[in-house]
C-alpha cells in the first residue's frame, strides 16, 4: 500500500490539469436549461393538444392518463429521444438502498425478413418489471416472490443520460405495498396538498385551488484525487476514513470556507453545473466549504418531487464527472475525524397557486394572519412528531456527524429568532373567547402588522438548531449528506398535512360557538403557542446546559440511530401514516427494520474493514520499522559495548516499547472487535442486533484507532502504508 501512495503522490504534480481538464462555458448557460429533460415546452412541440392538456392534468390535480394518451405520449418522447441519439429507456427510480436503480431496454425491436424497428409504446412508458426481491424490503417480498413494478411518475420530467431516456417512477411490489421513497413522498405531498388549501380556502383566499410544497436543498461534499481514493481501502469500501491521525493542519485557521476555489475543483464544477443545466436541475451557488476539499452547490427551491429526484440524479452525476476530472466524490457526512461533516439543509416550504408563499407575511394584516396560522402550525407539527422527524434523518454516517461542531445536535429544537418569538409571546396573551376591539386593533397594527418589518431584520441563522425559520422557509439542517430527501420530506409533509387537519375541525369548532373566523384563529394559535414553546430554543444547541435544559423540557436527545428507530414505531406515528394513506402499519414497521439492518450491516462493513487494514496493512508496517530500530540498538551495542549504548540508545529502546504496546493493543482490539462483531451478527432481532453494534462493536473501533494513529506518528513516513490526510486533504 505504501508503494501505491507514493506512486499516486509522485505522480500528481506532472499533471497538467488546467489544460487536460480545461472546460468551456456557453455564452449562455440558460441557452442548455432543460435541453435533455422532456420538459413543458418540449412536450408542446411534439403532444398533440389532447395529449399535452391531459399530462398537465396529471400533473396538476393528479388525474389518470388514458391509455391512448400514454400511446401518444410514449411515441412523442421516443421521437425526441431518438433526435438526441437515444438508444435505450429505463424506469428511473428510487429503491430503499439509498442510490438510484435503472433497467435498460432497447427501442429496437426485431420484424420479419430480417428488419428492426425502434418501438415504445404507452404500455412500456407506464410500467415495467424489475425484481423486487433483490431490493430492500423488510420482509415484505419473499426471495421466490421476485416480483415487482416500477410505474411512471408523469409530474417529474422524464430526461436523457448519455443514450438513455429516464422515466421518473415509483417502485411497488407485486401485492402494491411501497419499496421506494417517491410513492410515499407524493402521498404526503397530496395529504398537505389537500390540507393546506382547506385552511387557505376557508379562512384566507378562496381562489387557492392547490398548495404545492417546495424544496431548496444544499448539498456538501469532499473531493479526493482518485489516485489517493484508491490507496485507501477504507475509503473505497466504506466511504470514510476508519483511521488517520490529524494533521498539523486542518481547518483551524478558517481560510478554506468561501475562498477561491481550486482551478482543478473549477473545472470539476462547471462541467457539473453544464450537465445539471441540460437536465433542468436549477444550480445556481457553488463555493468552498469549511473544512479542506469540502464544497457545497445549491439550486433554486423546486416543487418537492422534482427537487428530490433532481437531488439525487445530482449525487450520480456528481460521480461521473468528477471521475472525468480525476477525483472521487465523498458524500459520507464524516470522512474525516476532527474536520467538519457533510449535511444536506432542506429548506421547506408551502407555495399556492395563486403565487403566495404561506411562509411568508403579507402587506396586510389577513395575510399576516396567513403566514401566522401556517408559521405556528408547522412548530405545532414539529413539536408533536419531534421524534419522527429525528427518526427520519438517522443513519450510521449521520450519526457520526450530529451534535459535532458543523451539525445540530440530535435534539429536536426549533430556532425562529428573537423578534419571532416575541410576537409569539404576544400571541400568548390573546384573550380566551371573544377579543374586544381595542385587543383586535392591538393585535393588527402592533403585532400581526410589524411581522414584514420584523422579518426584515430577523436574518441570523443559528448553525446548532436543527429545524430554524429562515426568512421565508424552514431549514431542517440536520439531514446527511448522503441522505435521500424523500424520507425527511414524507415526514415534514405528512406531520404538516395532519396538524392542519386538526388546526381546521378546531377552528371551525369555535367558529360554530359564535366566535368570528379571526377571533377563532387566535384562540387556537394561543393554545398552540403554549404547547409547542418547549421546542423553542435561541442559544447554543452544543452546550450542556442545552441538554439538561431539553431534558426538563420532556425533549429526547436521541444521540444514535438504533434510539431514534425504536421510537419510529410508536402507535402514534404508525396511525399517522395509515389515517393520511401514506404507509399501511406493515410498510412502515418494514421500512423501520431495513434502517436497523441497514445500520448494522454498515458497522458490520466497517468493523471488517478496520480488522483487515490493521492487521494486514498497520502491524507489518509497524513492526518492520521496529525491525529496523532492533537493528540499529543492536549496532548500538556492538560499537559501544554493553554500559554506554543503555545511554545512546535510550529513545531508539523506548520506541521499541512504544511500537511494541501500540501492536498489541491493535491485536487486542481486532480480537475483541471480531469477536463482538460475530456475536451480534447472530442476533435475529433487528433492534436488538442494532444495539450490539452501536453500543459493544462500535466502540471498539477507537481503541484500534487511537494506537494505529499513535503508531502513525512513530512510524518512518515511507513505511506507513495509508495515505496521509494532509494528503488527502490538501492535495488539489
């Protein structure tokens, strides 16, 4: 190994990579915007009138596309398809391992007489058939039950990759029960759809016939020279670094965030953005992240199904290009110990057709009242499924990334800035029944009127919150990096759609007691206020007065994954699920045992990798440079003599010792760590197997690191076989 880092080092400052990756900009890159995406505009071009009013259809209320309207649809997207030089079409979907699937089939299709034709029909554009027993499934599909369908999702773009046409789609299994994240994300899309606009029509705008939840996402990731990524077995087959002594070095002078980025980086980065423009994914900020090889892109906020699927057609691009360009992408939230980690922020909000955000104040006092109803509920929501919404974002990679100092902690607070809460405060007096004129006044002009101005000024953000009002939107800031957004998106969506449900019924309540429409939503918003104000939370998230504070307010601080996932089922949230049709109780304990087999299988991953590098890789290297030292006390001793080479000797001899314990503590640990890995591979119980990782095999992994790094710093560098982190870090 050692031989192949040098080889990658020595070969890294004669490549010329301003020339060798050296990538033009259009003039425009509007000009490239959605070029490969069958688009509207397309779709006008090539559907016939009946055919496009029918997809936009689909697309905006959800109605069902004829067969004979598939049949066109079908023959249009081919023939665009194939005036690009498409060759193949796949069902693009979104399987519960996280990536992306795809199943090429060929337009061609052989005829008599020895001919071919290209042929795609409606029947082949609505559905095929993957085998669903290959994917994730809880238990759902028996191995022999191979079945299972992946069918078109027409409000998310169908695009070209390379020759391929992709269909975005669902994936469900034989019997209809859900295997993928987008069939329950546009179930909950439709629940806070139908939700939201029965509040706006009701108290606040009856031309608002649609709510459409929207999603601007951020994602960070690390850059490595791919030479230096292949030196590393723990990178290649576990995407982060399982040992590595800090550098002199590392992020501690604070020049690496928003500086200028490398020209080996640029390059990377506008031939990524030049692709993201042809798919129609909106990029829009590039820049440096905190830590070194650390950056971040974000694009305009889309509607929530679009942005997540462009999330994660981004992360498999990203890995293309970057291949191009020499690097390997790391989107693991903690590569690197003692540097920052990688998340993705997930800025939410609730858009109407009528072009209104309802997370944004008005210029009167009934759209304040809007924002207002909207604002107090999503904290409502927030508050009452604190513990879903963790659950949502939990993995063995976050976890190592949660509650350090780049990420919120594992508790569950929301930041809404001092002004806010205020108002919120003021809110919390509103008279109990009828107001009088005077309050109502006081309330419009001084409370509900200043919210715009308020707002203006309200523009710090707390890093440490996990869920924080930004302006005009809420920022879950405690997603992963690698994280597929439709989980965390199902959630937030789906907890929203419930508790405005509940907002409506007890408004109206009022309302049929005699009270005024106003006059109700302030009694309600009253009560809510007093609930949800122990999630409310201004100061510093990584104290520990903040966790013993979150703890007599009755918050959970679920530090890791298997906490999190045992509280997932809890009758409450399964009856969420099932009352809005998101997930019947058998889907979603299923999902629960993949994330709980998924955690351990990453451990067990892990815990493998550790064994094999610091047996095969750290010890022969350690103890060949003790070799070395044996050999040079020994001369020592022969040109000395026994009394005086003790002397001349004597930190070549405590060396010797310090290798030699380092050794054994290693050989220890991997025994250990073997040994405790098998014992909870043999546990049947998925949560119970869970907590044998996390709690016996997982803390094992730093007693071999903390005497492999301490060897690091003792063996010769042109033994040590690992790539070093100040080469993996700053090496551009």
């Amino acid at each position: 190994m050692s031989t192949l880092r040098f080889k990658a080092l020595s070969e890294l400052p004669f490549r010329n990579y301003r020339k060798d990756n050296f990538v033009e900009i259009p003039v425009k890159l509007s000009e490239l915007f959605c070029s490969n995406v069958f688009s509207e505009s397309t779709m006008r071009e090539y559907l016939t009138k009946e055919a496009f009013s029918s997809i936009m259809d689909a697309i905006k209320k959800g109605t069902k596309i004829q067969r004979h309207i598939a049949d066109q649809v079908a023959v249009a997207m081919k023939d665009w398809a194939m005036s690009k030089g498409v060759t193949h079409y796949t069902h693009w979907f979104q399987p519960l391992t996280g990536s992306t699937a795809e199943k090429h089939d060929s337009f061609f299709t052989p005829i008599e007489g020895d001919r071919g034709i290209e042929r795609f029909s409606g029947g082949m554009l609505i559905q095929q058939e993957p085998d669903a027993s290959s994917f994730p499934n809880g238990g759902i599909r028996n191995t022999f039950e191979a079945r299972g369908y992946t069918a078109w999702d027409p409000s998310s773009p169908a695009f070209i990759i390379d020759t391929t046409l992709c269909i975005p789609s669902i994936f469900i299994s034989y019997t209809g029960e859900t295997l993928d994240y987008k069939a329950p994300l546009l179930r909950a899309l439709n629940a806070v759809d139908e939700a939201a606009t029965e509040v706006c029509k009701a108290y606040f705008d009856k031309n608002v016939t649609k709510v459409t939840p929207t999603l601007g996402w951020e994602q960070e990731y690390f850059l490595v020279d791919s030479a230096l990524y292949i030196s590393r077995p723990d990178l290649v087959l576990t995407g982060k670094t399982l040992l590595g002594h800090a550098p002199a070095k590392g992020q501690q002078l604070e020049d690496h965030y928003f500086g200028s980025i490398p020209t080996r980086v640029m390059n990377f980065m506008k031939a990524l953005e030049i692709e993201c423009m042809k798919l129609g994914i909106p990029v829009t900020t590039r820049h440096n992240e905190v830590a070194p090889n650390q950056f971040e892109l974000a694009p305009m906020f889309e509607e929530v199904n679009v942005a997540v699927d462009h999330n994660s057609l981004l992360m498999d691009v990203m890995g293309r290009i970057a291949h191009k360009h020499h690097f390997h992408i790391l989107f693991h939230e903690k590569p690197f110990a003692g540097v920052n980690g990688s998340g993705k922020h997930n800025n939410w909000s609730l858009a109407t057709d009528t072009g209104e955000n309802l997370l944004s104040p008005g210029k009167n006092p009934k759209k304040n009242l809007q924002f207002l109803t909207f604002f107090v509920n999503t904290l409502k929501a927030v508050h009452d499924y604190s513990d879903l919404l963790r659950a949502s974002i939990a993995s063995a990679s976050n976890d190592h990334r949660l509650g350090a100092n780049e990420a919120p902690p594992a508790i569950i607070s929301a930041f809404i800035g001092s002004q806010l809460f205020t108002v919120l405060e003021e809110l919390e007096k509103v008279t109990d029944g009828k107001l009088s004129p005077e309050e109502k006044t006081v309330l419009k002009l001084n409370v509900v009127g200043k919210i715009p101005e308020i707002l203006l000024d309200n523009t710090d953000r707390n890093r440490t919150s996990p869920f924080a009002f930004t302006g005009n939107k809420f920022e879950i800031r405690a997603v992963g990096s690698s994280a597929n957004c439709g989980e965390p998106m199902t959630v937030m969506n789906a907890i929203t759609a419930k508790q405005l449900k509940i907002f409506k019924q007890e408004v109206d309540a009022l309302i049929g007691k005699g009270l005024k429409k106003d006059e109700a939503i302030f009694n309600i918003l009253r009560e809510y206020i007093k609930q949800l104000k122990n999630i409310l939370f201004e100061g510093d998230g990584y104290s520990q007065e903040w966790e013993e504070e979150a703890q007599k307010r009755g918050l959970n601080n679920l530090k890791t994954t298997p906490e999190a996932l045992k509280n997932e089922l809890n009758k409450k949230y399964t009856d969420l699920f099932e009352e809005l049709s998101i997930f019947s109780q058998r889907e979603f304990a299923a999902r629960n045992e993949i994330k709980l087999e998924k955690y351990s299988t990453v451990i067990d991953i892990e815990a493998r990798v550790l064994a094999d590098i610091a047996r095969n890789h750290i010890i022969p290297a350690a103890l060949k440079y003790q070799n070395r030292l044996i050999e040079n006390v020994k001369g020592l001793k022969e040109i000395f003599g026994e009394q005086e080479y003790k002397d001349t000797a004597a930190e070549q001899i405590s060396l010797i010792s310090q290798i030699s314990k380092n050794v054994a503590a290693i050989k220890v640990g991997v025994d250990q760590l073997l040994a405790a890995k098998e014992k909870a591979k043999n546990i049947s119980d998925k949560s119970l197997q869970a907590d044998d990782y996390c709690y016996k095999v997982k803390p094992l992994f730093e007693v071999i690191r903390e005497a492999s790094d301490a060897l690091e710093m003792m063996v010769d560098d042109e033994l040590w076989p690992l790539t070093k982190y100040r080469e993996l870090l700053f090496t551009r």
